[in-house]
C-alpha cells in the first residue's frame, strides 16, 4: 500500500519525501488555504520537488465550476504544467462528464470527494486515475467504514477497472488499517496523523527496557 501525504505546506512535504519517502502528495482547497497559497503557486513550488521523481501530486480544480468545458480547461492547464501531477475533480455529474473528456486525452483525474460505491464505480468506468473515498468525514456522522471500504475496492477491481483507491481524510492508524485490510491502493493522511501513527508506546516502552540492558551491560 502506497503511503501519501495530504497536505499544501511545503515544509512538510519536503519532510515527508526525504524522511518517509513518501509516494505522492495530495491537496485541496483548505489546505492551500492554511498555506496561503494559490493552485498556481503550489503547482510551481511542488512541481520542483517532485520532478524527475514517480511522486504524483493531486491538485484540485476550482470548486465553484459548474459548467463541464470549464472544470476540462482547468483541469488540462494545470496537468500541462508538470507529468507528475494528477487533477482532482469531484464526484458531482458535472466532474464526471469533464472525467471522460479528460480521459480520452490522457489527462490523469482523482475522483474526490467520494461517499457512495455507485460515485466510485462511475468514475472508474470513466477511467479515473485514483478514486478517493473519505472516511473520516464519513466516520464523523456515525457511518462506518470497514464495508464502505472493502465494496469499493471489491467492486473496482473486480470488475478490472484499473483505477487505483485512496483511501483519503484519514484520523488515525485504525484508517490505515481499515484501508489495509479492505486491499486499498494507498492512503493519504494529514503530517500529524503519520507522526502519532508511526510513534507508539510500547515501542517506547522496550527502547528503554533495552537501554537498561545495554546500560547494564557496557554501562552509562
Ligand atoms: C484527500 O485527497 C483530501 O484532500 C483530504 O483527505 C480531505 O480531507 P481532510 O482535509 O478533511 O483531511
């Protein structure tokens, strides 16, 4: 399973590409928002960190396009900045008319914003590059994920589509479990999620049992 990061702070992403060698980046609005930047201005400071590298980077068009031509031009202009990068588009009729005019040109699309399998179906018979269901904001209203999950993948790759799932608004290790289990493609999570999801108690606890141990044996 593909690990990626889904954030817009460039500090963090530099951090999570040395360190963790992370596998790809994703973003949206709010983030850029926290980050105080434009799409454009994101698209040209990540574009340098990525290039020449297989991380991909999913940038988001603007949320208020309606009209399908509209999200196609956006979408095709930001994709022609760099290979790496992979345009989000959300599970609305109008995303999903733009998805199969971006596919028939090669432009890669990450369905967001994905509640229902029927959406994510939709748009891998289109040929969405990623799918992106949301468990966290699902999870916040009560919903369960474990099905959720598991039919989505079941069902994509079943039926032999060839879109990757990302299992995306992660909160917490048990996500990635969850994705894990279900035989997600990748999950994408916020920096603070991975670094209380890669830190854990015990592990801590037997560092300093083996330190004792060592300390004993060569002393301080
Ligand atoms: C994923 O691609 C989204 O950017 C992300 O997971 C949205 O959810 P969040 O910002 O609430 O975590």
């Amino acid at each position: 399973m593909k690990f990626f990061l889904d954030s817009a702070n460039l500090e963090e992403i530099k951090y999570a590409i040395k360190k963790w060698k992370i596998d790809g980046i994703t973003t949206n609005p709010r983030h850029l928002m926290v980050a105080g930047m434009t799409v454009e201005d994101f698209a040209r400071e990540v574009k340098e960190l990525v290039e020449g590298t297989h991380i991909t980077v999913s940038l988001e068009v603007n949320p208020h396009l309606e009209d399908p031509k509209e999200i196609v031009d956006q979408a095709t202009s930001l994709a022609s900045l760099s290979n790496n990068f992979v345009i989000k588009i959300p599970a609305t009729e109008s995303g999903f008319e733009a998805l199969a005019e971006l596919s028939s040109k090669g432009v890669k699309v990450n369905i967001t914003l994905v509640f229902n399998l029927v959406q994510a179906l939709q748009a891998a018979r289109l040929g969405a590059y990623y799918i992106s269901p949301f468990v966290g904001w699902r999870e916040e209203r009560g919903e369960l994920n474990t099905d959720f999950i598991n039919q989505i993948v079941k069902a994509v790759k079943g039926y032999g589509y060839s879109s990757q799932i990302i299992v995306a608004a992660v909160r917490s290790a048990k996500h990635f479990v969850e994705a894990a289990l279900a035989g997600a493609d990748i999950v994408t999570a916020g920096f603070q999620v991975y670094k209380r999801a890669f830190d854990n108690p015990y592990t801590r606890m037997g560092l300093q049992i083996f330190s004792d141990a060592w300390n004993s044996i060569y002393g301080r």
